[in-house]
C-alpha cells in the first residue's frame, strides 16, 4: 500500500511540474507574440463563420473539380490532348488554305496552330517557333 501512495504522489507533482511547464510557454508565447496566439481557435468562431467556410470550401471543390475535368487527356489518332482544347468552338476551316477539317487531327492542328493536318506538315512541322511567331505563307 505504501509504494502505491507513493507513486501516485510522484505521479501528482509530475502532472503539476507539466501543468507549470506549461502554463510558463504559454506566458512566454502570450508576451511575445500576443495573446490571440495562445487563444483557443473556437473562442472567436461561430455558426455564421462555420457556414462562410463550408461555403467557400465547397466553392474551392467545385473548381477544383471543374479544372481536373478541363485538363483530362484525350487520345485522338495516338495524341493526347486537353479537353479544354476540345471543348472550343470546333473550328471549320484551315485559315491558311481554307480546306475543310475532315479528320480528328485536323481538328487538333486547327485548335493548336489554326491550320489544317496538310498545312501543319507543309508550313508548321519542325518551325513551331517561327509559326508560333506570327510566320504564315504568301499567299501565292
């Protein structure tokens, strides 16, 4: 019995050494950084707070969200390519030759370098750059 006394004696002035130890960080931090940084973060929330925030983090879901849809690959013809690219307004002629888009990859050249495929190949492939540039063709 005496040894169990005993060590819940020790065991109480333990729990008081920590709840000092304590108390004197918190002192320390509250003098140095003010009180706000020692306070309990419920102390200022609120249910008109709560619902702010639950507003503005299913705002930041939705977007989020809305840009992981926009920014899914698509395999057209072995090229992967951005949803968001294809959700454009499908683009009907090549600007330098006026030919119809007929295949995917006319599309994607359409959307990329407002060019058809043949144009691409012919005018674009291996100079992106200078295309890029603002370089187009004579029109002879």
């Amino acid at each position: 019995m005496e040894l169990r006394s005993h060590m819940e004696h020790i065991r109480l002035s333990m729990k008081d050494k920590d709840t000092n130890h304590i108390a004197a960080i918190e002192k320390a931090i509250a003098e140095k950084y003010g009180p706000e940084a020692i306070a309990n973060p419920k102390a200022n929330w609120d249910e008109t707070k709560e619902k702010k925030y639950l507003k503005q983090m299913r705002e930041l879901y939705q977007k989020h969200k809305k840009n992981e849809e926009a920014n899914e690959k698509v395999d057209i013809n072995g090229i992967k390519v951005s949803k968001k690219l294809l959700n454009r307004e499908i683009l009907l002629h090549c600007f330098v030759c006026g030919a119809s888009a007929r295949k995917a990859i006319d599309n994607v050249c359409l959307v990329k370098f407002d060019c058809c495929n043949n144009c691409y190949v012919k005018y674009v492939e291996g100079r992106e750059e200078r295309w890029l540039g603002g370089w187009r063709p004579n029109e002879d």
